[in-house]
C-alpha cells in the first residue's frame, strides 16, 4: 500500500500523516460531497445554476489537505434549538463544515430553509431528522426507556414522504398532549405555568418539549435555572413528567429503513441500557449508532456497535443554547474512514431510494409527486413543472456518480423520465 503502516511522513497540513487507506477513503469522500457541478442527467440544458453543489475552494481545493468535515446532528427553531434552519447553516459553515444533516426533532421542517442558505453558501444538506421512540421490549418491561432515533434521507427526501410524516405528525400530536399534562401537573404542585406561554416559548407550530415548559417555569420566576426544571420536577418518572405516546423504537427503525433512510442509534450514552438496546434494534434493522462526541471517541460504546455489527459515527446535537458547555456545529472529529463508511453504508440505500422515488413518479406522473420529489429544492429562478427536468436532474447528480447515473437500471428511469416529462401537460393537479 503506498504510504504504508507508517506514513507518518509530515508534509505540513496537506495530507500530512495520512496512510494509503485514509487517502483513498477521503478521494471517495470528497467525490460525494463534491457531486453535482452542472451535470444534467435528463439531457437537455440545465440552466440553473442552484449551487445546490458544494464548491470546491478556489485555490488547491479537493486536495488532500481540505477537511471535510462532516455534522450530523444538530437542531432548529422548527424543534428545540435556538438557532433558525438559516443561522444553524450559516453557523456550520463559519466553521467548516461541508456536510450539514440538520435533524429536528420529529419533523423535517427546516430542510427547505436550511438548502437555501446551503445553496447561497455551498454546504451539503442532507435531509434528516431525530425521531422520539420509546425502547419498550415485551420480555422485560423494566427494561423501558425512551430512545432518540436519527434518520438521514438522499436529497430527494423519504419516499413515500406521506407515510413518514405522518408517522412524524402523530408524534408531534402526542408530544402536545403530554406538554398539556405536565402542565397541569405543575398547577398541581403550585407552580402555575400557563398554556399559552409555552407555546409562545416552543414558537409558532413547534410542538412543546420539556425544555420550553421549563423555560416557561423558569420566566415565571418556579425556579432558578433550566437544570432545576428538570432535576426537581421535570425528569423521567419525575412529579411533573408525562410520558409521550412515542411510537416503539422498533417501529421507526423499519419506518426509516422503508422509506430510503439510514437509521441511526441517537447519544447512546443516556441510556440505563445501552447494551439491551443496542442488541434489540440491531435486530429491528438499525444501521448505526453514535459513538464520536466532540470529546472523542467514546471506548464502550464503540465496542457496543463492533459487538452488534453497527456503523459508528457521531454529531455535535447542537441546539444553539449559547452556553459554553455546549458543543458546537462540527466539532465532533470523525475521522476520514468513518465518513467513508457512512457514505459506504448510505449511499446504496439512498441510490435506491432515489430511483424507486423516480419509478413512483413515472407510473403515476402528477405534479403533486413532483412536488414531493423536489421539494426540498425549491429555487427562485425555478419551481414546479416549469423546469421539472432541471429540478429532478439537480437532486440525482448533486447525490449519483456519472457511473451510477450511467448505469443501465437508471438510464431506463432516465429515458422514461424523459418521456414522462413530455407528456404530462403542465395543468395537471
Ligand atoms: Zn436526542
Ligand atoms: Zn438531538
């Protein structure tokens, strides 16, 4: 292997101490992320210029020495965080990071926003989103606990998209119902908190958590800080908790995996029962799991995902609080091979996933699945059926090499894409 076992020669920041394997795992990833660039699968002129595409920087960029610097989870005004979709970009790319999944809590709400400032700064988005479970196996009901699930989309988003949100809807329904009874929990205790004020703090069309009532608390002058919502009242099994109606952890997982997603085992490290965990929905279908923190690799959990056979990576779970305890966008270290495996593990899923979308569309043409496919693309110069080609051909060549593009199943999709897209008159739906 060139470089070799050593490979510790230093040739300063470009590359410097990267072995043979690590080179040829960044080759392979900077080739994803640098997908795109004005290629037009469906033939014809792609006019648009989205800069949906990540931009190489203009002097030695996409050589060995350019990070690619990957976040994985972190959160928006449309869930828990402090941050809009745009600043959350915005913030990312002050600091690097070329590869942005922007993971609300159960919804997928600020991906529209978050491309578009993606697109003015040339980060690339990729769809997903946190969704609550609850880890309730049948044979040991002491071994109950809620479980946090990352799902992570191909840039045409879930297919079937209408199945996955209302999956997501359902959720967020059952997450209002228990921010009302821990509301009146806390008149009980005497600590009157008042409806309005916490959907006020959540924002408009959030669904409520723990953290907005125990802002909501902590304006109305119950306690002192944050922690104290949440230590003295607010915790699992505490005298204001409600439990949620969350879907089981199961039930996700294969809700993930059939609509084109990666599945992905949330901060393991605040679970009573990581290893039972883990065991069972390994089983249920979970690709991976997070075990790179800013703070490193954690040992255990780690051993954990090479015991069950599971993908490691990791994300920062930024919300935005301004504190300095917390961890910021893309300062969580994978290193170059991890990247490569999750792009390894995902990109099949998602290429898949992408086709089986397009095949939608071809048996049922409508402008209605259109919008389904494109719309996290939305673009100023372009929408809907006016440049459906462009648009369609943007979401495949921003996420599929020439060679997957050229392979013999998906020029079939594309010929009778092409079709299809002639045919259908523009006023339909
Ligand atoms: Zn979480
Ligand atoms: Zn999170």
């Amino acid at each position: 292997m060139p470089g070799g076992k050593r490979g510790g020669r230093k040739k300063g920041k470009r590359g410097g101490g990267m072995n043979g394997e690590q080179a040829g795992a960044l080759r392979a990833v900077q080739e994803w992320v640098f997908l795109g660039n004005g290629r037009d699968w469906l033939g014809g002129s792609l006019e648009i210029d989205d800069g949906f595409n990540v931009a190489r920087k203009k002097s030695g960029g996409g050589g060995l020495g350019e990070k690619m610097v990957f976040e994985l989870h972190c959160h928006s005004t449309c869930s828990d965080g402090f941050l809009s979709p745009t600043k959350v970009v915005e913030r990312a790319y002050e600091n690097g990071v070329k590869v942005l999944a922007l993971t609300d809590h159960d919804t997928m709400s600020g991906i529209p926003e978050a491309l578009v400032a993606a697109r003015r700064l040339g980060v690339k988005i990729i769809p997903g989103v946190e969704i609550s479970t609850m880890f309730s196996p049948s044979d040991d009901p002491e071994a109950e606990e809620p479980v946090h699930i990352l799902a992570y989309y191909s840039s045409c988003g879930p297919m079937r998209p209408g199945e996955l949100e209302d999956f997501l809807a359902s959720i967020r329904d059952g997450r209002y119902a228990r921010a009302h009874n821990m509301i009146s929990k806390l008149n009980g205790l005497k600590m009157p908190v008042k409806w309005e004020h916490v959907a006020r703090i959540a924002g408009k069309g959030v669904a409520p958590g723990r953290v907005h009532i125990a802002r909501a608390m902590f304006e109305a002058g119950h306690i002192e800080n944050l922690k104290q919502a949440f230590s003295r009242y607010l915790y699992d099994k505490g005298p204001a908790y409600s439990k949620g109606s969350e879907p089981l952890a199961e039930d996700a997982i294969k809700m993930i995996r059939n609509t084109g997603g990666v599945a992905v085992l949330a901060h393991p490290w605040a679970l009573k029962n990581p290893a039972i965990v883990t065991r069972k929905l390994k089983e249920a279908g979970l690709h991976g799991m997070e075990v790179y923190r800013c703070d490193g690799k954690l040992t255990a959990y780690s051993d954990l995902a090479d015991a069950s056979g599971l993908l490691k990576i990791g994300g920062s779970d930024f919300h935005g609080k301004g504190k300095n305890s917390e961890s910021s966008l893309g300062s969580v270290n994978m290193p170059v091979t991890v990247l490569h495996d999750f792009l390894k593990l995902a990109r099949p899923i998602w290429r898949d996933a992408i086709r089986n979308t397009l095949e939608q569309y071809i048996a049922e043409p409508s402008e209605a699945k259109l919008e389904e496919i494109t719309r996290f693309r939305r673009t100023r110069t372009c929408s809907g059926s006016s440049c459906r080609n462009e648009l369609i051909s943007a979401c495949v060549s921003s996420w599929l090499t020439e060679e997957e593009m050229r392979n013999p199943e998906f020029e079939a999709v594309a010929s009778k894409l092409q079709e299809s897209l002639r045919v259908v008159p523009i006023e339909t739906r």
